[in-house]
C-alpha cells in the first residue's frame, strides 16, 4: 500500500458474523452503527457527508488499490459491487480477488446478456474462485415482454432499463452501505464529475469509483499485464458491451459508448446518473 494521509475513519459496527443478504428488506440498526432507514440504507447525516468529502480528496491521487483496501476497511461487511463484465469491471475484480476476495460481487442479469458475457461470469468463478451472484427481474424476457406488447427497448430503452435493471439494483443493494462502480471520468460528460467516494442519492449508500482517474490504456494494459480475462466480444469492436438488444460494435473515430442504444438519445443506463 503507497504510504498515504491518515484517512478517517467512521467504522461501521457489524457483527462479525452478520454478513448482509441482499435480498434483506428488513434490518434492525445495529448498536453503535451510524443512522440508516429501517431496510439498512444509510442515511446522509452532515457527518456522513464531511467524511465522504474529505476521504475523496484525500483518495485522489490513491492507487485503485488503496482505495479499495480503505473501502473495504471502511464498510465491509456492507461494501458490494456490481459488475457488467467490462474491462474496467475485471480489473476491479482481479484486485478484489487479491485484496478482499469475500466481497459480494453481483451482475444484474436482464435476460438480454449476450452468452459471451454469461460466459465469462463461469470464467472469473473458474479464475478467481468468485461466483457473481445474478440479480434477475422479477419477470423473465417473455413474461415482461408479453406485458407491455413486445420488447420494450425498441420503444421505451428508459423505462426496460429502469425495469430491468434500476428496480433490481435497488433490491440488491438493500442492507449495504457502500458500492464500487467501475467508471472511468474520461468515459462520458455524464461521468467526468464522478468523485472517488460520493453520495449515490439514488440507491443511498456510498458511492467508490477506484478507477476514475484511469483512462482506457491503464485498464487495458492491466489486463495485457495479467492476463485478466476479457469479454471476447472487445476483440469483435464491442468497446461497451450491454444487452445484446442495445449494443453494437462501434466505427473507427466513434466514441467508446457510441454503442450503446444506438440511434436513441440515451446515453447511460440510470445506474450512474443521479
Ligand atoms: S440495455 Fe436495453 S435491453 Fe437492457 S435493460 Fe436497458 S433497454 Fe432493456
């Protein structure tokens, strides 16, 4: 670990064995843990907000490494991530793998994921020992497709989106206090603010973005470096890779998320935007 300021430290107090479910709807507030909503969201007190504020500039200029030893030292056993299998999601995964590999790791499954992508959730599980947890809808494909007379991305991408994928975040989330993304600042407008450590008013917990500060060549030459596995279609000119419906390989000069939900103004899932 790079020798690095003194980082605050507001420890949330877990019962060593009480490992949060997902899927808990209902939590009691441990004693001595900071004030959260009775289903386990933390609540933004102006404590909260000072210590997310100074952690993120005193992580700045931290290795990603560094800022998932603090987060995990911070908010395990209530730090998760969700992943999508893209680059920058496989290089937090293989350092995860190294620096805590019992961290929940889950994948929201829509239904749409291509077989590649499926594919190589067996790869990490084969390579690093890590089973992703699938998130899926309440619906399957044919059942949410039937309700709203046909698939709904070709007409509403907003609304599958927030169907299919935000309703499960939600739920998942429930009884964490804190989750990594895997975005990158030079990725999009929409995410060229992101903090180190935010407040993710959407889903209410503590927002860790390690690799904000990479661009596209540090996490590609990670991956060279280690050999981490990769989704093939990046080989294929998929540089974003989503459900297959709203994915297509991109043109040489076009931007990396150029795409996704080709020919609709929508840029971004809803995930990371607030
Ligand atoms: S990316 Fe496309 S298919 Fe997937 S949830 Fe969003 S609109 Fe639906």
């Amino acid at each position: 670990m790079s020798a690095g300021p003194s980082l605050p430290m507001l420890r949330v107090v877990v019962p060593p064995d009480e490992r949060p479910r997902a899927d808990q709807a209902e939590r009691k507030t441990d004693a001595g843990s900071p004030p959260q909503t009775e289903d386990g969201r933390l609540i933004l007190t102006p404590e909260l907000t000072e210590e997310i504020e100074r952690s993120s500039a005193l992580l700045e200029l931290a290795e990603p490494q560094d800022i998932l030893r603090w987060t995990t030292e911070r908010f395990a056993p209530r730090f998760t991530m969700a992943t999508a299998f893209g680059p920058e999601g496989m290089v937090l995964i293989h350092m995860l793998a190294e620096i805590a590999p019992q961290t929940p790791i889950f994948n929201l499954d829509t239904g749409y994921q291509f077989a590649e992508t499926l594919e190589l959730r067996e790869e990490v599980k084969r390579r690093y020992g890590i089973a992703v947890e699938l998130k899926q809808p309440e619906t399957t494909v044919a059942e949410f497709e039937a309700q709203h007379g046909g698939p709904l991305y070709k007409t509403q991408p907003d609304q599958c989106c927030f169907d299919r994928k935000i309703k499960v975040l939600n739920k998942a989330v429930l009884g964490y206090h804190a989750w990594a993304s895997a975005i990158r600042r030079d990725q999009s407008p929409d995410r060229a603010k992101a903090p180190i450590v935010g407040w993710d008013k959407k889903f209410g917990l503590v927002k860790v973005s390690p690799l904000a500060n990479w661009t596209k060549k540090q996490v590609w030459g990670m991956i060279t470096k280690y050999d981490i596995p990769y989704n093939p279609l990046h080989d294929q000119g998929y540089t974003s890779i989503g459900c297959w419906p709203c994915t297509r390989a991109v043109l040489a000069g076009e931007d990396e998320r150029a795409g996704r939900w080709s020919g609709f103004a929508k840029t971004e899932c809803g995930l990371h935007t607030q």
